[in-house]
C-alpha cells in the first residue's frame, strides 16, 4: 500500500500551471528523486507536501489520511531547506533541540536525543558551535540531523547538496543514502542534478514544465528514457535521424550506411538515440570522422561528424589503440542498445 | 618594491582622504574644541565673557538642581521616545517585509515620507491636531462629549514623546528592516516545519535576528531624540526645557555662551559615553548574529 500518495495534483499561479496532473505513489521507507531542470515545478511539489503551498487540484495522502487538512506545523515531515536555513541565534545543539522542544520532549530525552542525532551526522563535539563559524558542509549536516532527530514520517530534501562543492558533494551524497538506509526514512529529494539523483535513489521522478516526464529506477530512466527529455536529461545521449526501408524484406531501419532489422511497432521517418559508450567503431556501420578526441583518464571522448550529423562516443580506456583525429570510421552499435521513436514534423 | 614606491603608496590614503578630513577637522573638531574650551570661560552681565580657565559653570552645572532636572528630562523623554518607536517601529518593519510588491512599496514611501518634510512643519501639525483648546482632535473629542477639557498635549513631556516618536519613526523602521533583510527567507517555514506556531516563530526565531535591528535603531533614535532641538522648542517651549533647549537659551537670550557651551558639552560626553557603551554591549551579546 502506498505510504505517501499524490493524486492528480496540480498547482496553478494566476493562468499559469506550475504542477500539472501530478500523480505518484511512494512506499514506506523509498528513496524519491524529483528530477528535473529549474522551473519545472519540482520544488513546488515539494512545498506542497510540507504545506507551505495548497495544491491548486487533487489530494495529497500520509498513510490514507487527507495531508492538506493538516496545518504545516503538524504534518510532523522533516525539511532540509537548499540555504539549510539554520537558527543562526542558536547553537548546533539548540538547532538540533528545537523541534523536540516544540514537541515538549522531556529535557533528558531531549539533550540524549540530540547528542545522538549529532553524532549520527558525524558532528560529536560541534554541539555549542553557532551555525555561522561551521562550514557548509557541516551547516548541512545541522539542518539533516535538525530534520531528522524528530523522527519524521517524510524527510524532504530541497535541493540540499546544491551549494557544496563537488568532493564534498560527493561525501554527502554516499553519506545521505548511508544514513537514510540505516533509519529507512522515507525520502523525497529535489535536484537538478542527475548524477545525485542516480546514486541516491530508489526511484526517480523526471519532471519537465509541470509535468511527469518519466517515473521509474535510476536504471530504468537511463536505459530506456520515455521521452525524448528524459534520454537528452539523463546523460548525453546520440539522437540520429534514420527511416525504415520498406523495400527489402524483412524491412530494416537505416540511419546512413548503418542498418539493422528494423523493430516490430515503428514506420516512416524515426529517431534512433543511442548513449555514447554504447557506440563501438566498426568496419561498417555509420560513416563520421574524429573531430576531436579527449583523453579522460578512464575514458576516451571522440566528438565526430557522422552522415547524421555530429556524434559522441565514449570508449573505455581498455588499452587498445584507438582512433586518431581526423580519422575516417565506422559507427556501430547493437541494436538492443538503441531506443526507436517516431520523428515528428517530417 | 622600491623604497621610493612604497613610501609614495604609504602616502596615497592620506593624501586621498586629505580633503574630507580637512573638512571634518574644519567644520567639526576645531568649533567643537573650541565649545570645550568656551565652557571653561568666564561671564559676567556687564563684563561679557572672559577668556580665562575656570570651573564656575560646570561647578554650577553640576551642584544646581535645576540643570539636573533638565538632563533627567532630557533622558526620560529619549528613553520613552525610543521605547515607542521600538514598540511600534519594529512591528511595523515586520508587516512591512511580510506585504507583497506594490503594497510594500507604498507603505516605505507612506514610512520615509515625513523624512522629506520639515520636522518643524511635522511638530506644528501635531500642534494643530491637539494644541489646546483650538485643536482640532481636541474640538472634536469636546464637540463629541467625550470629554470636557482638551488633552493635555502642548508644554507636555507625553506630547514631546508622541511628537518626537512621530519624527524618528523612519529611523527605527528603516534600522529593523535592514536587518530583515538579512532573515533566511525560509527562516519561518524552517521553524514552522519542526511545529512552532506563528506566536513561538516570532518569539523564539524573528526577534532574536532582528534585536540587533531594533538595538541600533534605539542608538540612532536615542541620541537624535536627546539632542533634538525644534521639536521641544515648539512643544515644550519655555516651560518645559531639554538639554538642548536650555543650551540655545544661554546662547542667546541670556547670551551666557560659557554656561551654554558647558551645557552642550555635557549633553556631548553624556550622549557618546551612552552610544559607545551600550554599542559594545550589543556587540558582544549579538556578535553570533552579527558575524
């Protein structure tokens, strides 16, 4: 049974639709990314699970029970804010303690649960810091352990890893999933960032303009990408225009000199996406030549121009020789790698 | 770096800054030095004033009631002028940040208005309104039945307090909203989230911020009221003297300048000494917030 339940919600500013038809399921204790580029009514959603917006349309479940009823003060769901928003008059420790005390927790239990929550995000001995002498890093593990020590139904996450640098980010995030695993909160994180949304999630909602794009495992919106958005918003992708020859039988698809079977269920003018390491170089197949190519260390990236016009590949550095610049190749790729969608306009 | 350089760049600040402290050694340090030492002179009503060094006015300063009595004054009437414009000065800055675009323009212009306007016209609009029996407010209060003589608010220390409030309103509201300015934007929703209501919100999160806002704006709103001059002139006039007030008198109906000059020096040291004091006060108690 879903745990959290949005139900065909949609928040509307004057004429303009911000969240639109927005309906998903989100089991107890399930890691959720909303994963989508800014303004696409990500955090907006968000805002309305913790009540600091109404929904405009549709209903909003904790455990069967009507969410929107109750006042945000209520709602009991812990929030990590992008600017953290931490208490600056406050120590760490009062930070910490302040929802326990809302909740008139007993002193004891209030200053045992702090301690622990602190420890929890590796923050023993930052208790009588004020949150304007810790860095970002250590800011961000006040708010989660501020969010957390009250122990929420729903720990929301807006944005929360946006304003640290890239190793710390890093950190976080193995940190993050570490910590979310061990007390199997259930989570709703919002990000722009794809990679975090990758590695932290059981499922990831990809969101375009208001509206769901794609719902589904990290794996699942990378391999096989619902829309064009999807597959051009999670990682680089090839997106190559081809047509299907009817003239031989059995038909095939072809995409300059590349062709293949074509697959059951498409017809006319298509469009064939294949990931970039998916993409092999091949005595056959597609024509381009290198026009540059990068070392990346564990990888080679080769931009071409191909009769599709321009590709990008991505070769492992297996330690075979590979292509020089200005070389004439073939492209080639399996035809399982590869999704098939119908052009529009053509 | 050349010796010759690094003296030319260890020069540059001063000479940079030589004109504008040229004018404030000008206009500033050498008349308030030269007040310092008017105060130590002495003055007699047919022998003017005598440039000796005596302590005749400071002695009288300070063993007559009489001046202890306008000092005391003078404070009383600062202290309740800064409570009231804290009182209601920061709330007011409150609402105001709260109001969307239009509307909070509007209302800073409505706030920021009277700074435009001339604080004598301001005080004799308040003169107007509740001046004796001829006052407008009181008129109506009488013609009403409301009550049978006029509110006492000409020659009064609660008319000063009002007038004088009116006139430093903009001082407090314009120091709490800085500091306003300066709140997390999801600073409300944050404590809102961990279950405070608006009462514990603005209890326990906004005021905390915003002390040092509202402290401040006691500094600037306690100093300009202690030394302010047309406002107790025309409401308190002769009967009812301030500092500053008894200061222009000796200057220039009793035309004894030693006696005033000590007058306005008191006022000066008592006034820096205050500012200075609770300044670091505030400072030390604040530094988290201020960081």
């Amino acid at each position: 049974m879903a745990y959290l339940e949005l139900d065909r919600v949609a928040k509307q500013f004057g004429a303009q639709t911000v969240v639109d038809d927005f309906s998903l399921s989100v089991g107890k204790g399930e890691f959720i990314s909303f994963l989508g580029p800014s303004g696409c009514g990500k955090t907006t959603t968000l805002q309305m699970i913790a009540g600091f917006l109404d929904p405009s349309r549709g209903a909003i479940r904790l455990e069967g029970k009507d969410l929107t009823a109750i006042h945000p003060a209520k709602r009991g769901l812990g929030i990590v804010f992008q600017s953290y928003a931490l208490f600056p008059h406050m120590t760490a420790a009062e930070n910490v303690a302040f929802g326990l005390e809302m909740r008139s927790v007993p002193r004891n239990e209030r200053a045992e649960r702090v301690r622990a929550a602190l420890t929890m995000v590796g923050l023993a001995g930052f208790e009588d810091r004020h949150p304007r002498r810790m860095s970002g890093g250590q800011q961000q593990r006040v708010a989660l352990a501020r969010a957390l020590v009250i122990k929420p139904s729903v720990l929301l996450l807006d944005e929360p890893l946006s304003n640290l640098d890239a190793k710390l980010r890093e950190e976080m995030q193995i940190e993050l999933r570490q910590i979310q695993r061990t007390i199997g909160t259930t989570t709703i994180l919002v990000t722009h960032d794809q990679n975090e949304a990758m590695s932290l999630s059981d499922r990831i909602v990809v969101m375009s303009q208001g509206k769901i794009e794609q719902i589904g495992t990290p794996q699942e919106t990378y391999e096989k990408p619902a829309s064009a958005f999807v597959s051009q918003f999670l990682g680089k992708t090839n997106d190559f225009a081809g047509t299907i020859d009817r003239t031989v039988a059995p038909t095939q698809l072809v995409a300059g000199s590349w062709r293949a079977p074509a697959p059951a269920g498409v017809s006319g003018p298509v469009i064939v996406s294949i990931r970039p390491e998916r993409i092999g170089f091949g005595d056959a197949g597609l024509g381009a030549k290198i026009v540059t190519r990068i070392f990346q260390g564990n990888h080679w990236l080769f931009q071409c121009d191909s009769e599709c016009g321009p590709a990008i590949v991505i070769r492992q550095n297996d330690g075979q020789p590979q292509p020089a610049e200005g070389e004439a190749v073939h492209l080639t790729w399996r035809p399982e790698d590869m999704s098939v969608r119908a052009r529009a306009g053509a | 770096m050349s010796m010759a350089a690094e003296e030319r760049s260890a020069r540059a600040p001063w000479a940079l800054t030589a004109p504008a402290l040229m004018l404030f050694v000008g206009v500033l340090l050498i008349p308030l030095a030269m007040t310092v030492m008017l105060s130590f002179h002495d003055w007699g009503q047919y022998k003017g004033i005598e440039p000796v060094f005596i302590l005749k006015n400071w002695h009288e300063i300070a063993t007559d009631p009489y001046y202890a009595e306008m000092f005391w004054r003078t404070f009383r009437i600062a202290i309740l002028t800064t409570l009231l414009t804290a009182l209601l000065g920061a709330p007011e800055a409150y609402i105001l940040n709260r109001m969307s675009g239009r509307w909070k323009s509007f209302f800073l212009l409505v706030i920021l208005g009277p700074l435009l306007i001339s604080v004598v016209a301001r005080t004799l609009g308040w003169a107007l309104l509740f001046g004796g029996n001829n006052g407008l407010v009181n008129k109506l209060l009488m013609s009403l039945g409301v009550m049978r003589s006029p509110i006492p608010f000409m020659f009064t220390e609660t008319g000063m307090v009002v007038a004088l409030a009116h006139v430093m309103m903009p001082f407090m509201v314009l120091s709490v909203w800085a500091a306003l300015q300066r709140l997390d934007p999801q600073i409300e929703n944050a404590a809102m989230s961990l279950g405070a209501g608006p009462v514990t919100i603005i209890r326990r999160i906004i005021m905390p911020q915003i002390m040092p806002g509202v402290l401040s704006g006691a500094i600037i709103v306690f100093s300009l009221s202690a030394s302010a001059f047309a406002t107790p002139a025309i409401i308190g006039g002769r009967r009812l003297k301030v500092a500053a007030t008894l200061a222009y008198d000796e200057f220039l109906n009793t035309l004894n300048w030693p006696l005033g000059a000590a007058v306005a020096t008191l006022l000066l040291i008592a006034l820096v000494l205050i500012v200075v004091g609770s300044n670091a006060l505030i400072e030390r108690r604040y530094a988290e917030v201020f960081r």
